[in-house]
C-alpha cells in the first residue's frame, strides 16, 4: 500500500501517488481540478464544505467559511467558531485532508492511510507538530512531515532526468535557491544537490507573507477608488460579505495583471456600482514593499548559505502560485542576477511529497524484507544491512511492486540533509539579567540534532524542576524572553527523595529530520528516567483533542 504525498496549501491543496511508471502523479479531484481550495464551509452543525464550493459560498456566507487556515496551525489557542462549534485549526485542516483523501479514493486510488505532509521550511516545531495532529484527526498514519522546499526539489531532480531520479549526480552537482510565494507563507532556502543527497543549507522566510497580502492591498485600492466614486456608499469593507467579494475580485485581477498589463473591475456594493481601471505598474506600486520583504529574506538566506561556504547559486526555481507575478522574477533578476525557473509551481510540491513517500515505504519494505528473513536486527538502519543481503531485498521489493531495481535503489540511496529553521532554548534564571533565553540550538543547524544538558537541584529532597523551552521568533536569537515564544512550559516530576542539593538531572532535546522536538530527562544518581509533564505546550490539550475527535465524527461532507 502506498504513501501518499499531501500539499497542504495556504489557499490550495493537492494530493499525489506515484503511478504505475513510478512517476509522481497529482490526482485529480471531483471538481476535475488537480489541485482544491484551502478552504472548509460549515454549512451546519453536521455538515460541511470543502473547496471550490466553499470558496464560491464565501461569498454569501462569509462567516461560515474557514479560509487560510494554515496560517493559524500552531496557534492552540485560535477557533474558527461556526454553528455554536468551536474547529481549531488541526481540525479544520483534518476535514481538508480527508476531502483530499476522498478525492483521490474516487480517482480510483487505493485508500489513503499513511502520508507524507509537507509544511513550510519555515514552520517550527509546534506548527509542524499541529499539521501531524491535522493527519490523526484525519484518520492518517503520517509517515513523516517534509518541508516544501525539500519536495520542490525532489519533483526537480526527478524531473531532469526522464523516467528516473537524478540528483547532482557525479559532476553535476548545483546549488538551488527556491523561492516560494505561496497564497499565504513565504519560504526561501538554499539547497545543495549532489551525489544523491539533498542538503539544505539554509532556511529563511515569513509565514504571514503570501499572496493574500497582495489581495489584501489590492482590496483596500478598490475600496478607496469605489468610494471616491461612490462618496454617499457604504464602504465594501465594513461589511463582511462586502470585503469578502471586493478580497476575490482583486485576487481575479491581479491573476489577470500577470499576463495583460492593465484591467477593469467592477465593483458593485450598496447599489453603487464603480468601475476601476487598473494597470500591472499601479499594482507593483502598491505592493512593492512585500516585494521587498521578500528579497530581503531571500539576501538573508543567501548570506547564511555563503557562511556555510555556498560561493553562487546555480539555479532559481520558482514554487508558490504568487511567483507567477513578473515582478517577482523581475525583481529576482534585477536584485541578484537570477533567472527564475518556474516549474509546476502548483503541483511540484505534491509531487516531491508523494516520492518522499515512496522513498519512506520503500525503506521500510526492504527493512521489513530483511528483518522477517533474520538478515536486520528490528530497528537497524537499512546501512548496517550486508550489501549482498541488501540487493537481494532491493531486488524482491522492486519485483512486488513490478518496478525496475534500479528505480528502488535510487529511492534508497537518496539522502536528505536539513536544517532547524528556528533556534531553540530554555528560559533560566540569570543572576543579572533575570529570567533570560539560553540557546541550545540555533538556526540552519544541521539535523538531526541532540543536546544534552545538565541541571543541578537547588534543594535536598527536592522532587521536580520547572522547565520552559522556548523557540526563537524574530530573525536574529535574543536572550529576551518576550522575543521568543514559549513552546513547552513543564516540569520534570517525581524525582526520587532522598538526594542531596546539585544532584545532577540530564535534559535530552532532540529534534529528528521533521523539526519535531522530542524531550526526555532523566536522574543521573538514581539511574532512572524522569517524566515531564507539560502544563501549557503549543499542542491542544487532551481534552481539546477528544473533543474535537467526537465533533469531526459527527460532521458529514457535503459535495457542495
Ligand atoms: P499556492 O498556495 O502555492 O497554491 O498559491 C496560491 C496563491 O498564488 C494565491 O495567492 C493566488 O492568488 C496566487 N496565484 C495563483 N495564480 C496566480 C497568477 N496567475 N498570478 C498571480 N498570483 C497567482
């Protein structure tokens, strides 16, 4: 059985297989589009919307319609209340991706139980964590969350060589800068692609950053024009139904402004009707400082890769449907000397997640393989395998899947290297700073990581240590603790009685390949490991996520 690959957009989503020809596929959904708008209409406590239809009532129903939800994940304390229910955004996203595995189930696919996700290289830990719990709500084994610029990658090197994955191999190995402008997060990274592995350098960007900014500052030029022309008319924009409509019809146009240089809308609100000529330049104008955000981010990405001995970029490719605008690769080109390639910006991240996927379950197949016939202890990694033993599981694999060995042995022999794209640390008592962040890790370190941290007890006797991990917020780490967020506050409980003041309690962090921070402590004297129970974490709580699960079970989808 599978594992399918999941984008999980800010504004659309897609789903991908790998077909036949061991080539990743986008499915196409009911509505015979390949990729499905982000967005979920609860149209009653029972039943819902997702997608296109939703998309189309935002306009009559604004107040039942979830869009950019992505742009929540990570935040446990927001609800998008509709009907006297409250979703958070994990679940308003499971009802999503389970509209995506409906979809794809009546393509004629198998049925969808374990995925790969891919999320912004920029998410942190608790929004990584929260797109996993979106996965569970849906009913998923999630095989792994991958960061999008990783899959975008992934789908190019499989792509430059026809029919097989090719990646830098011998001397072409590249440098690859993906700029991805998405409907609602920003992401530049810097990627090395050689000898079958991909190294991510870096990782900058803003995931409050997208095209929707676009349509934002879009929507508030209309508005001024329509009510300038319209001086006794409401403004559409005190109204929700209002600035829902004026929001879509500056989206259309600046679609339309990507390939005609200038456009009318027309803008009808409170019987008043205007209509507003509007040009690319005009467009540009008004919307060149979030241009500019992200070249700036794009400059911070590139200095970080140079510290990391990255001398020039080779290539520029181009994801996200918002860098389809020319002034994104017009100023790409005008700021670093780049040209753009874009390709597939809708659907290449579906498509790296679905190889990512197959890579995932063709690993554990062979691991599987060795282990029934005693040739892998349970556990090992796939390299501790003897070579000869390895082939011979490779070949089985490949011939239960009717796919050539050498496709299999190349999913195998990719490596992914990647980086924390959010330093991380715990808040301590510093004599003369008073309460202060101390970093364990920083950013673009290479992952996975594990540190490991000894904390003395104060008292004789005493039973627990309180302990908040923070994650790093702004672009730089500060040791100031309201600049960065609180990702854990706990405490390590049930130390044993009967130790003495400065006993010695050993904290372990880890963060695996999916940015997903892992804690554990345990008491060096009394040889024993220690729980922590987290009080407040960026994770739903039990009793949330309970009840969410009774509500989802209760609410229906609806075709539209
Ligand atoms: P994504 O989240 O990658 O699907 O990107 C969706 C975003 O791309 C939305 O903000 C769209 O408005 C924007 N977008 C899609 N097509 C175009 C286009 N032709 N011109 C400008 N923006 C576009």
């Amino acid at each position: 059985m599978g594992v399918y690959g999941i984008d999980l957009g800010t504004t659309n989503s897609a789903i991908a297989a790998i077909d036949a020809d061991g080539r990743p596929e986008v499915l196409i959904g009911l509505n015979g589009e390949p990729t499905v708008p982000s967005v979920v209409l609860f149209a009653s406590a029972r039943d819902h919307v997702v997608g296109e239809g939703a998309r189309r009532q935002a306009r009559l129903d604004p107040d039942h319609v979830c869009t950019l939800v992505k742009r929540r994940m990570g935040d446990a304390e927001w609800r998008f209340g509709a009907h006297g229910q409250l979703w958070s955004a994990p679940a308003v996203s499971s009802l999503i991706l389970k509209s995506l595995a409906a979809d794809a189930e009546f393509g004629g696919g198998e049925p969808v139980r374990r995925v790969v996700i891919t999320v912004p290289a920029y998410f942190g830990d608790e929004e990584r964590r929260a797109t996993i719990q979106a996965g569970t709500y849906a009913g998923f084994e999630v095989a792994g969350v991958l960061s999008e610029p990783i899959a975008a990658a992934l789908s190019y090197g499989f792509g430059r060589l026809d029919g097989g994955l090719e990646i830098g191999q011998g001397p072409a190995r590249e440098t690859v800068l993906v700029y991805d402008l998405g409907g609602g997060t920003f992401d530049a990274t810097v990627i090395e692609l050689a000898d079958r592995r991909i190294s991510v350098l870096a990782v900058e960007g803003d995931h409050q950053l997208g095209g929707a900014d676009w349509d934002e500052r879009l929507a508030l030029h209309l508005s001024q024009r329509f009510c300038a022309a319209n001086p006794d008319a409401e403004d559409p924009l005190d109204d929700s139904i209002g600035s829902q409509l004026l929001v879509l019809a500056a989206e259309q146009a600046k679609h339309e402004l990507t390939t005609a240089d200038s456009t009318e809308v027309v803008i009808a609100h409170d019987g008043a009707r205007a209509v507003i000529p509007l040009t690319r330049d005009e467009l540009e104008a008004m919307t060149a400082s979030l241009l500019r955000r992200t070249l700036d981010l794009t400059r911070a990405v590139l200095n970080a890769a140079a510290q990391r001995g990255v001398r020039q970029v080779d290539r520029l490719l181009l994801v996200g449907g918002s860098s389809r605008m020319p002034m994104v690769s017009e100023g790409l080109l005008k700021e670093f000397g780049l040209i753009g390639e874009l390709r597939d910006p809708d659907l290449s991240v579906a498509r790296g997640a679905a190889l990512y996927g197959e890579k995932l379950e063709m690993e554990r197949l062979v691991a599987a393989d060795l282990v029934t016939r005693g040739r892998l202890r349970d556990g090992a990694e796939l390299f501790e395998a003897d070579p000869q033993d390895l082939a011979a599981a490779v070949a089985r694999v490949a011939d239960s899947f009717g796919q050539p060995v050498s496709l299999v042995r190349r999913m195998l022999e990719i490596q992914v290297d990647t980086v924390v794209s959010r330093g991380f640390g715990v808040l301590a008592l510093d004599p003369f700073d008073g309460l202060s962040a101390s970093w364990l890790v920083h950013r673009n370190q290479t992952l996975p990581i594990k540190v490991r941290r000894s904390y003395g007890t104060v008292r004789a006797d005493q039973d627990q240590i309180e302990l908040t991990i923070v994650e790093q917020q702004g672009q730089a780490a500060s040791t100031r603790p309201e600049d960065s967020k609180v990702l854990v506050e706990g405490r390590i409980r049930d130390i044993p009685p009967g130790y003495p003041e400065g006993s010695e309690v050993r904290v372990t962090f880890e963060m695996g390949f999916d940015g997903v921070l892992h804690v554990t402590a345990y008491h060096v004297d009394a040889d024993l490991p220690l729980t922590l129970s987290v009080q407040t974490g960026a994770t739903l709580s039990q009793a949330d996520v309970e009840r969410e699960l009774e509500q989802l079970q209760r609410t229906r989808r609806r075709s539209s």
